[in-house]
C-alpha cells in the first residue's frame, strides 16, 4: 500500500494522470532520493552546509570553477580572462557578455561588486573566505570595483600566491547574484537575505523552483543559459533519511539515484542486478580532535599512542568498505601538495610504550563526542573503544544529535571529537585549519581546529604562512609536503578516513558524476535514455 501511493504521489507531483499509475519516471526528469536535513539557508553568502552547495553549484555561476574531474585545473565561467597587478595585490576580470539571469537581467561587474560586498557586509559564516584576502565591511568600496559594464577589479591586502586568490573565488559562496533582483527583496538593510534563503537569483543552468525542508527541492533548465543548455527539464531531490526506504524506492522505479546507502545496502542492490554505482573520493576528511586541555592529551607522546591504537585497515575492510579509504594527512588525495603518508597502522605493543615515555602509568578514561545520527562515526567510535582498551584506556562514548556534538566541540569541552572536515575550495590553505593557530586563548577572535583542540605550534603556523605567500608552484607543492610530514607526529589530531560518496542508480542514467565536493556534482549534461 505504501509502495502504490509513493508512486502515485511522485505523479501528482509531476502533472500525471494517476490513473496511469506504473513505476518509472519521465524521461526528462530526473529524481533523487537523498538525505538533505542539513540544509538552513539557500542564498549562497550564508550557505555553509554540505547539501546546499549541490543545489546552489548547479543553480548559481562564479567567475571562476575548478574542473571536477582534475580539481587543480581552473576552469573560467563568468570570467573569460584575469590578470595579476606587478605588486600581486590586484587582480582584474573581463566578464563573459550576453549572459542572462534568470529574471532576464543582464549580468553585469555591478553584479560581481554587489555580491562580493553582501558576502562581506552580511558576515555569516562565509564570509571569512574573502576577509581572510583582506576586503571588509570598511574597506569593500575601495577594494572592489566595476571598471565598465564587463570588466571587474578586486584588491586584496596581500601580494598571496595567485592560485591561492583563484582558487578561493572558485567557492560557491562567490556565485554572483541578481543584484537588480534581490536589492527588489531587500527588507531593512538585509542585503535580500530573507528573500534568498528560500528563493534564487542566479544565472546558471538550473532554475530553483521549490524547496520544502526536509521534504522535496526541484529545480528546472534554464533555457536562457548562456552554455550548453540542460539535457533534462527537471531534477527533484526527496528527502528520504532510511537508507532501506530509498533502495526500495529505487527498486520499485520511483527514483533515478539513491544516494546514500550502506555497504549492505548497496552490495545487496548489486547481487540482486539491474543497477550500477557511480563513485569518487571526496575532499572530506573523518578525524579524531584531540583537546590539549586535557592533562593526558596534552602530552605529544599520548596523543601520538592514540594514533597507533586505530584499526585503520580493519574498519575500511569491514564497517566503512566501500565508503572510506585510509588518509593520515591533512589534504585530500586529489589535492595540491598532498602527500601519500599513512605511517599509522594499530600496533598495540608500541602505543602502550609511548604511553610508559609519557609517563602514563595505569589505565586512565576519556570521552569521545559522537553524532548518534551518523552511524559511520559511531560504528568508528566504537571499534576505537575496543582497540583503546587494549592498552588500558577507557574510552566513554558521548552519543547526541550532531549540533549538540559541535556545540560541545566549538566550545573546547570535549575530550575527544569524532567527526567530518570538508574544504572550502581547491588550494591547500583551505585546510590550515588543522595546523594554524595564532591565538590560543578562550576567547579568541580567530577559532579554526587547531584553536578548537586547544593546540597551538607558532612554528608551524609560521610556516603555513609563508606558503600562503609563495609564489614559486613547486616549492609550494613541496612546503606543504614538508609540513605534513612536520605535523603528523606532534598535531593534536588523528586523521583517519577520506570519504568516497557512492550513488546507486539505474542504468538509463547517462554521464552523471559524483563531484569531489558537493558543488561539482553537476547536472547540465546528465541523461536519461
């Protein structure tokens, strides 16, 4: 009974006639069944949740984009060229002519000006992406520019390494918005803030046409867009959080993709036949946050025990196989500068004589913060118990919701936090996070990971500076090798997992792939026979 009036709503929601129920969806419309509860906000100066940046990538276009297939190469979008000043401080766009927004407003450096200013003037969460180049609410008059109808100049305060200031406007978080559109919605000096966090002003391939939270979003083809046009007319994304409901759904023909099934889900969709999997390594790290303010943790050689009693190869072979592969680093694989290190492997005997040259003696207790609504994290909390009592430590799991985990994170009462980092965009400074800490106390204005778990090494974020500056490619590369190497043994974290995202989907499905980060999933050449 439910299978029937699942599908009979799916064709209601497309305009059918009901009483031609049968599985399967239209050919020119393709639907997803996906979990997307984390989604707040859709104006993209205030986004700053993983799912939205997929709705907004596909919705929204920036100057600039990274091809998704080889994120280092930068791709041009709304920008046909840029150039760099001699003093490495200005950097100026020629924009692409002819392009429409959706409203059917000509997109203009007006645009650029306007939507750089809101993503500072607003200060979300965002913002830091562009003051951390210098352009605050004081000084965004001065340092960006339109210089006529298609030419666009910014300033930043830094003569930074350039593919570092291209790679940050490369974020989502920069898509260019209608500013003719919103300044319409603008309610008490709100920069249209209400209006955008449930409606669109974009120019890119797909219009947003509804979003009911934790229900439905659809969005259509833009058939104004200035690239190739959208194969399909439709995308709707269900929200469906039970991984069995959406293998069912994707069984009975409701669904094109199933996004978020288990290795057992997926193994048993696979032998049964009839689909296929699309995968890709993500630029999401799972790590352990190791607070210092803890008196066994603060102790370098604890923290570097912990690091040897995780059953790394254990877990990716058997609770996260298909999902997780090894990373000890602070880089995703797919990133510039990483560096294939995973020295760690669960070796019982040596953690427990660096805990005796740490002085511990006995057995001692520690918490860990663990988000109960995701069962990878807890499944890792767990064999991390087991294999820590083997040298004695006690490891209490602290299960909540995941914004009462990060509350207790942000506020540097844990001992031990289990949980997920995504970049912000392609340049290795995105991940800094890990390493710089430049003010170490409660009340900091500056909070990144290293602040969170109460670390701070001036040395090291010395050196994370000064590659932010440098402009020579290969000695770039090769300094944040070296500082890889520098923090692994001595960083108050435990790196473990890089997360690969499986879809499953049916076979009529043509060129959809899975992007490294949210906002690459893109749909304007996706298929179905």
């Amino acid at each position: 009974m439910k299978k029937s009036l699942t599908i009979i709503m799916i064709l209601v929601l497309f305009g059918l006639n009901t009483s031609m129920v049968k599985a399967g969806t239209p050919s020119d419309i393709l639907v997803e069944a996906w979990r997307f509860d984390d989604i707040i906000s859709m104006d993209p100066a205030e986004m700053f949740e993983i799912s939205t940046y997929e709705i907004v990538g596909n919705v929204y276009e920036t100057l600039v984009t990274v091809n998704p297939r080889s994120p280092t190469e930068i791709v041009l979008r709304l920008a046909e060229s840029w150039k760099v000043s001699k003093d490495g401080r200005t950097y100026t766009f020629q924009l692409r002519p002819g392009v429409k927004f959706h409203s059917g407003n000509p997109f203009t450096a007006e645009d650029v000006v306007y939507s750089y200013q809101r993503l500072t003037a607003l200060n979300k969460g965002p913002a830091f992406l562009i003051q951390d180049i210098g352009i605050s609410a004081d000084n965004m008059k001065k340092t960006l520019k339109a210089l006529g109808k298609l030419s666009f100049q910014m300033t930043v305060d830094k003569s930074y390494s350039p593919s570092y200031v291209i790679n940050v406007l490369s974020s989502t978080n920069f898509s260019v918005v209608d500013s003719k559109l919103v300044k319409s919605h603008e309610k008490d000096g709100d920069w249209g803030n209400g209006w955008l966090k449930t409606h669109s002003a974009g120019c890119g391939p797909f219009i947003l046409k509804e979003w009911r939270p934790d229900e439905l979003i659809t969005v259509d083809a833009n058939p104004d867009y200035y690239g190739t046009p959208a194969i399909l007319k439709r995308i709707v994304w269900r929200h469906i959080p039970e991984e069995s409901s959406q293998r069912l759904l994707l069984e009975a023909g409701d669904v094109d993709i199933a996004r978020n099934l288990s290795a057992d889900q997926l193994e048993g969709l696979m032998a049964k036949g009839g689909f296929q999997t699309s995968s890709t390594p993500q630029t999401t790290s799972m790590y352990m946050g190791l607070n210092c303010k803890n008196k066994y943790l603060a102790k370098p050689k604890v923290r570097e025990a912990l690091r040897w009693l995780i059953d790394y190869q254990g877990m990716v072979k058997t609770i996260l196989r298909n999902k997780y592969i090894i990373n000890q680093t602070f880089l995703p694989n797919t990133f510039f500068g990483y560096l294939d290190s995973n020295p760690y492997r669960l070796d019982v005997e040596k953690a427990k004589a660096l805990l005796a040259e740490a002085g511990v003696k006995g057995g001692f207790s520690l918490k860990a913060s663990v988000s109960s609504t995701h069962q990878d994290r807890m499944d890792i909390a767990q064999s991390v118990q087991a294999t820590f009592a083997k040298a004695g430590i006690n490891l209490e799991i602290q299960a909540t919701d995941s914004k009462t985990a990060l509350t207790i994170y942000r506020a540097r009462k844990h001992d031990i936090y289990i949980g997920t980092w995504g970049v912000d965009y392609f340049d290795p400074n995105t991940n800094m996070v890990f390493v710089v800490n430049r003010d170490n106390s409660d009340d900091a204005g500056s909070k990144p990971l290293a602040w969170r778990n109460s670390w701070q090494d001036e040395e090291l974020t010395a050196k994370a500076d000064a590659l932010l500056v440098e402009k020579d490619r290969e000695k770039r590369k090769a300094g944040y090798q070296n500082l890889i190497r520098e923090w692994q043994p001595k960083s108050c974290f435990a790196m473990m997992f890089q997360q690969i995202q499986v879809a499953a989907h049916t076979p009529a499905l043509k060129n959809f792939f899975i992007g490294p980060t949210a906002e690459t999933t893109l749909y304007v050449g996706v298929s179905k026979e």
